[in-house]
C-alpha cells in the first residue's frame, strides 16, 4: 500500500507542478488576444526555403533558414554528397533580405503545380511578414520550371542570399 500512496503523491505532486507552471508562463504571456505582445527572444523564423524531390540522378533535398537575429542554416543532400552549415548575418541584412522577398511579391503567390513533373524537385518558401506583429506568412510550392516570372524572382533573391551569406569572401 505504501508504494501506492507514494505513486499517487507523486503523481498529485507532478500535476502540480505542471499546472503552476502553465498558470506562470500564461501569466507571463499577457492576456489571450491581447495585441499588446512583445517576443523577448528575437529568434524566429523570417524566411525557409526547401527544394525536395528527385532528379534524373536521385534524391535531391536543400532546406535553407534565415533567422531575425541573423542566424543563417543551410543544408543539402544530392547524389553528389551532402552539406550542412550555419553563419550569421547582421540583423538589419536579414531583416533587409525578408524585406527583399516581401516586396518581390512572395506575400501574396500561391501554389504553383505543374501537373507531370513528378521528375522534377518541388520547391516550397515559407516568407513571414517580420515587421508585422501579427505574425503574417505565407507559404507557396511549385516546380521551378519556366515560364513565370514572380517565382523565379523568388528563387533569385534566394539564391543571392546564399550566396552572400555562405560563399561571400
């Protein structure tokens, strides 16, 4: 009987435990809807980008994360090998390239499917609205095969991004 109680105790104890903290970290947050919210951890996403399929090759995958305090992750994987690497950037530049791809239009486009491309890796952007408190994003797909010019101008922006952030002398 003794083990029991203490399990139960225990268990009680536990239960407690989570509650308060969840009545602490609510507390902490404000009220539900409230507008007047600030993040103390200016941490968060502000752009992620992956291309993922298959080629005439095999299995291609690059995913590529750009941060609001200017951590940058870059990764891929192709029949060639794979990479994985992280840098920094400056706030104000990541800040400037999210800046970049909302102007490009990359709020407002839409899936793209190219119906009998199964052969070719899909592409998916995810853009937050990081001067927006209401936490705007958008995310689109589409196979990057001509013929339309708001998503290549995307993929550029993208592509310069990288560029300058990972192989930048």
């Amino acid at each position: 009987m003794k083990s029991t109680n203490n399990q139960r105790i225990w268990t009680l104890v536990s239960l407690l435990a989570l509650a308060m903290s969840a009545a602490t970290l609510g507390a902490a947050q404000g009220q539900p809807g409230s507008l007047a919210r600030s993040n103390p951890i200016d941490c968060e996403p502000l752009v992620v980008f992956d291309v993922s399929g298959y080629g005439i090759a095999g299995m291609i995958h690059q995913h590529f994360v750009v941060y609001s305090d200017g951590l940058a992750s870059l990764s891929a994987l192709s029949p060639g090998g794979s990479y994985a690497d992280l840098t920094w950037v400056t706030t104000d530049r990541a800040k400037e390239f999210n800046n970049e791809l909302l102007s490009a239009g990359a709020l407002e486009l839409n899936d793209r499917l190219t119906p009998g491309t199964a052969d070719i890796p899909l592409t998916t952007v995810t853009v937050f609205n990081g001067g927006d408190p209401s936490a705007v994003h958008n995310t689109f797909s589409f196979y990057a095969i001509g013929g339309d010019d708001d998503y290549q101008a995307v993929v550029e922006i993208v592509q310069a991004f990288i560029g300058f952030a990972f192989y930048a002398e």
